[in-house]
C-alpha cells in the first residue's frame, strides 16, 4: 500500500524576516486521517499549499512513499497528491462532469483535449462520490454540500495516495459536514493518506487518527486526538474555554462544548 507521507523540518515565510512557520514535522501511514486545528491565520492553508508544492518551503522536505516532492514535475505531484482548496468558484455554469474532468488537466498536454481516458476516470470519481446523478447538472444549481463533493471528486480523478482538504465543512450546514467527514472516513478506509484543515475541534474526534495544532508559527500540540485535545491546549490555541466531555452509551467519544464567561477551567469529565 501507498501513501505513506513524511514532511520534516517545513518551513515557510514569504520574507526572509516574515516566518509563517518552521520545524513543522508530520509522519503519516497509508490511510490515516491528520486533522490540522488552529485558530485564524495561523497559517493551515499556506501549510497545506506548501506540502502541494505550490509554495515553496523555506526549509524542509516533503517526502510521499520516501521520494521528495521538490523538483519534480507539476504532472508528477499531481499523480501523487489531490488538493480540495478553502475555495474555488467557477465563474461560468459548466457540468458537474466538466468541473470534475478538469481535474485532470496536469494530464492532459496544452493544446489537448480530455480523451476517453480522462471522461471515463471523472466518471469514476463521481460514482466513487456517489453524485453521478450530478453529472449534468450546471455547478451554479449546486448546493453547498454538492459542491463540496464535486471538488472532491475532481481532486480523486488521478487516484492520488494523499489528499489534501482545506477547510471541507467550512459554510456547510451540519448535516453537509457530517456527510463529508463519512467521506473523509471512507476514503481513508480505501487507503488515501489524509490531511484536513479544520476550525472544529469535534472533527479530529470523530475523523483522525493524528492532530496538530498550529499556532505563532510551530505546532502547538501533536499526537492522537484523545491525549491531545485536552482543555488546556483548547484554552491556549483559542483563548476561549472549551469543556471536553466523554460521552458513553453509543456514542463512545468526546466531545468539545464551549463554555460562555466560565468561572474556573474544568476536567475532563465523564457523562454516562
């Protein structure tokens, strides 16, 4: 299996005295879920850009399967690593199938069309997605949550070992969110490396096996979410409180409840 994803030692800042982040270190087996937390601006999607390779770190490596992703062709990372960005918007009314085949344009030479080949792997991605039905459809009569499907699926069209999620369930209604987190999880069950930015805590719950959390330019906290989330590191990285409760019967996972004008910080308590 692939998609064993190593990042040592990344670094970024667009001057030499403006560091966004260093010393970020990330080791990733082959169908683990990473959820990265952090309030605004503390840099999630420049981070997730620099691991795509469309900034380039100032520091350190980014290595998928032990091969190092600088200096090798757009086509090449492409075929090793989706990206789903914090937003994209299409300024014209194409098909669901056209927005997704385009993602197959690392591909595809400049003055070529798609082939049989690339229909037939954007065709694939929507099934995988399960929104074949979508196909036709003009993506400015797409719901939030469609859309974010489809972005998904064009991402999945080169059967990439890594995929990169900027912030997926952000303006999504709770329903949306949950359905793109059971996405997250299948995938993840199929064998896709998985990195998500995300501003809700619960998610890591319900979705990662790893979490970091990024703030002033390091990563805060790293480790599984059940040792890392505690209401401490909360208090720290958004500066409000934030109870974690465990909650037992079927649910069998924490939580995350913020609290308005608290008196003392609380433990970690069990609700049964």
């Amino acid at each position: 299996m692939h998609g064993r994803i190593d990042i040592r030692g990344l670094a970024f800042g667009y001057t030499e005295r403006d560091c966004i982040f260093s010393d970020i270190n990330i080791l990733l087996e082959p169908g683990q879920v990473f959820c990265l937390l952090g309030p605004n601006g503390s840099g999630k999607s420049t981070l997730l850009k620099c691991i795509m390779q469309l900034l380039i770190p100032a520091a350190g490596s980014v290595r998928i399967d032990g091969e190092d992703l600088s200096g090798l062709a757009v086509s090449d990372i492409a075929g090793k690593l989706g990206f789903v960005p914090q937003t994209l918007v299409s300024a014209f009314p194409f098909t669901v199938a056209e927005i997704v085949v385009m993602g197959r344009a690392s591909q595809i030479r400049m003055t070529a069309s798609p082939a049989k080949k690339d229909r037939d792997m954007a065709m694939a991605s929507l099934e995988k997605m399960g929104i074949v039905h979508l196909a036709h459809r003009p993506c400015n009569q797409l719901s939030g949550g469609e859309w974010q499907q489809v972005l998904i699926a064009r991402a999945l069209t080169h059967s990439p070992k890594v995929l990169l999620l900027d912030e997926p369930t952000s303006h999504l209604d709770i329903g949306n969110q949950i359905k793109i987190l059971e996405i997250v999880n299948s995938l993840a069950k199929d064998g896709i490396t998985i990195i998500m930015a995300s501003h809700f805590p619960d998610h890591a719950f319900l979705t990662a096996h790893q979490v970091g959390i990024l703030k002033t330019g390091r990563l805060l906290a790293l480790g599984n979410p059940d040792d890392t989330l505690c209401e401490d590191v909360l208090f720290d990285t958004y500066g409000i409180h934030i109870r974690v409760l465990k909650v037992k019967e079927d649910i069998n996972r924490k939580i995350c409840i913020p609290v308005l004008h608290p008196h003392t910080r609380t433990l970690v308590k069990e609700v049964s």
